[in-house]
C-alpha cells in the first residue's frame, strides 16, 4: 500500500501543536510527537528537516488558520460583541492554538519570517471593524482588535488564575463569556459615541 504521506504530514502537524502548546520549542520532544502521530521519528526529519523547522511549519499553519476564522460580521457594537462571542468560543474549543502562540511570545517575541502573514490579514480586521463602526480611526479598530484578542485568548493560558480566583464552579466558562462580550460590547460602544460626539 501507497504511503499517504499527505495525512502523515497533517498526522505530525496536528501531534506539534499539541506537544509545542504544552511544552514550548525548548521542552517539547519530537520522540513524543513522533509516537502521538503513529510513526517513527525519521519521518519527521524527512518531511521537515528538524525541530526548529517542524516548529516553525507549526505556527505558520496555526497563523494561517487562526486568521482564517476571523471575521467582523455585520454592524454596529452587536457585531464586537459577536465577533468577541465567537472568538472566545474558538479557543475555548481550540486552546492548542493561543497556548502556542503565547509559547511563541515567550520564546521567540515576533515569529521570524511569519510576519507576513499578520502584515497581511490585520488590514483586512481593521477594515471591518471600521465597517462595523464606521467613523473610527485604524488606531482605534487596532486597540480594540488587539484587546478583543488578548482578553479571548489570556483566559486559556491563564487558567490557573481563573481557577485560583473564582474556584471550579459550574458556569464558569459560560459567565467568561458573557463578561468578555459585555467588555467588548461597552468599548465598541464608548469608541461610536465619541465618534458620533466629534461630527455633532
């Protein structure tokens, strides 16, 4: 039978992020990605080179996805507060990839080569959340973007705070939610007013 080296590639790809997410480029083990993927550690040197390479794959494929997903739909401060909703929702479903990303901060600052790839897709954020609130500066979709993105993101990686400070009740995740929309919501909001105060 033909290897399918296709779904191997996807096979180590998928078994990366889980193990960089959790361990970082430093501690991750390519005998553990290797065995998670179900085959031998040569295949990950022949169809990535090495360690920093397969990393380097990794947040390129999980950029590309991550961005992919975003989108501002709509107008008005109801589509902040969706995006928000949808954005929490996808890590919460996916927290694999914020993990990695912040590894990434910790470990390299600004990704190497894959800048491109945040060059590329901001402008088009920024553009529909001035769609959504029309009259904003790009400073301000930008501020509020990045904000959007870290609360969304900083509640996977900063799980222990969470727990620490509001315990493991029931609901929890449903009431993060619900805050980071509202935050989102009332920031959207107080950017239209001034917005609308200045052309009065």
């Amino acid at each position: 039978m033909a290897w399918d080296t296709e779904r191997t590639k996807t096979q180590l790809l998928d078994a990366a992020v889980s193990e960089f997410s959790a361990k970082g480029l430093a501690g991750a083990r390519m005998d553990h990605i290797a065995k998670a993927a179900g085959v031998s550690k040569e295949r990950i040197y022949q169809y990535f080179g090495n360690k920093d390479a397969l990393y380097g794959a990794v947040i390129t494929a999980e950029l590309n996805r991550f961005f992919m997903g975003l989108s501002i739909e709509g107008s008005g401060v109801a589509a902040v507060g969706d995006f928000a909703g949808r954005l929490f929702d996808f890590h919460a479903a996916e927290p694999g990839t914020a993990k990695l990303l912040f590894w990434v901060g910790l470990e390299e600052g600004v990704p190497a080569g894959r800048e491109a790839i945040c060059r590329e897709q901001t402008p088009r954020l920024i553009r529909e959340m001035r769609r959504a609130l029309p009259g904003i500066l790009d400073h301000d979709a930008t501020d509020l973007l990045v904000t959007i993105l870290t609360l969304c993101s900083a509640g996977v990686v900063l799980s222990q705070v969470d727990l620490l400070m509001a315990g493991a009740g029931s609901g929890r995740t449903d009431r993060r939610r619900k805050a980071i929309v509202l935050v989102a919501t009332l920031a959207a909001q107080d950017l239209a007013t001034k917005m609308a105060g200045q052309h009065e």
